[in-house]
C-alpha cells in the first residue's frame, strides 16, 4: 500500500555498458496483486558538456504522428492529437528551440516541451526508434530504441540552478533534456490508452537503448 498501490512490486533494473557506445536498460518487475505499472529512466542530457548552455540549439527528431495533450497541471487529457502542424511535429530533425515561443497553449502549460509522444509503429515486442539527437556544437550524436509505446520529451523547463553538476556548473534553465520512454502518463484514468496493468503470475519486462555516435 505504499503511496496507495496493491500488494509487493519486486523490481530489477539492468544497464549494460557495451563496446559499442550503447547503454541498455532493462526493466522487470512482478507482483502479487493486480497493480498498475509504468517504470523510466528520467536521465538528464546535455550532448553539449556542462557548461554550454542551453539545449535548445540540439537538432532532435521523433517518429510520433500523434502526442497527448495535456491539462494546465500537465496531466493528459485523454485526447489523442496530430502533431500536423504544431510545434510537436519533430518528425524531420529540428532545433528543439525554433519553435519554442510559438503561442501555443500546450507549450504554455509545460513552459515548452514536457509532453508524450505515441511512437509509430511500436507494437511492444521489438525494439524500435524512439528519438535521435544531434548537438550543434560537439557533434555528437545519441539515438534511442524502445519497446515501449511512447517517449516523453521534457526541455528542462523547470530547472532551477539548484543542482551542481560535474565541474561545478548549475543545472540552469533549459541546460538539459530528457527522453522517457514509457507507456502513457495517467493510463490507469483513460480507457483508450494502452493498459499499465500488471497481473500476479505476469513478468512485466521492457528494454531502452541509447547508442551514441559523433557525427561527421
């Protein structure tokens, strides 16, 4: 009953450090009561360094068709929307900032980016592209794969300076982003949206990948 949940969650999380520039995180967990379940990984990135500035000049690209709206307190609506022109279409690799202080009410409740996006194509049995990133300055370049339906892409914008980072830098506004794949935020509240819940005797397992590159 922590936090109001049923039952005992027994979790395990693996990372794998390969040779080849990949970090895989694999996620399991089983239960002994019907619960809900939606596990993460809410890594900060700047591809930039420390100390660079802001992430907005990154070139980013997601292969969603569709992202989830959501209330003034960030909760999702249940609305499934287009990302057809609007400031969500990432699609094409784009600067995360170009439209950034387009007047757009989505953007205005996250103070930017901190939304849902339904990845195509994912059916959850096989890994496929969630994001790709590319930093302006350092060239270097980070991919993301998941079985999971969805990815959330926050844009740092309630980063506060209250967090020192290696080589004493703040964690200033907007200096890093997020890539959470996940099923949908609030599930367990909308019908349409693919369900979180695990039943006893089921192993829920679920595997991300981040490869990195440098660019030419």
């Amino acid at each position: 009953m922590e936090e109001g949940y049923p039952g005992n969650l027994g979790v395990k999380v693996t990372y794998d450090l390969s040779d080849d520039n990949e970090l895989t995180i694999v996620y399991e967990a089983t239960t002994d009561k019907k619960t809900v379940i939606n596990l993460s990984n809410h890594s900060f990135f700047n591809l930039n360094g420390p100390g660079t500035g802001t992430i907005n000049g990154h070139q980013l690209m997601i292969p969603a068709d569709y992202y989830t709206p959501v209330t003034r307190t960030l909760i999702p609506t249940g609305e499934i929307a287009k990302v057809d022109d609007t400031p969500f279409d990432f699609r094409k690799l784009t600067a995360i900032g170009k439209r950034l202080f387009d007047d757009d009410i989505q953007l205005k409740y996250g103070k930017g980016y901190d939304h849902n996006f339904i990845l195509n194509g994912n059916d959850g049995k096989r890994l496929k592209m969630a994001a790709s990133v590319i930093a302006d300055i350092s060239g270097i370049k980070m991919d993301v794969f998941t079985e999971e339906p969805a990815v959330q892409f926050y844009g740092g914008n309630f980063m506060q300076s209250e967090n020192t980072l290696r080589g004493g830098m703040k964690d200033d506004f907007r200096t890093a982003f997020c890539l959470e794949t996940q099923h949908y935020p609030d599930s367990p509240n909308h019908p349409a949206f693919p369900s979180t819940v695990l039943e006893p005797g089921e192993l829920y397992k679920t595997s991300t990948v981040f490869r990195f590159s440098v660019t030419g």
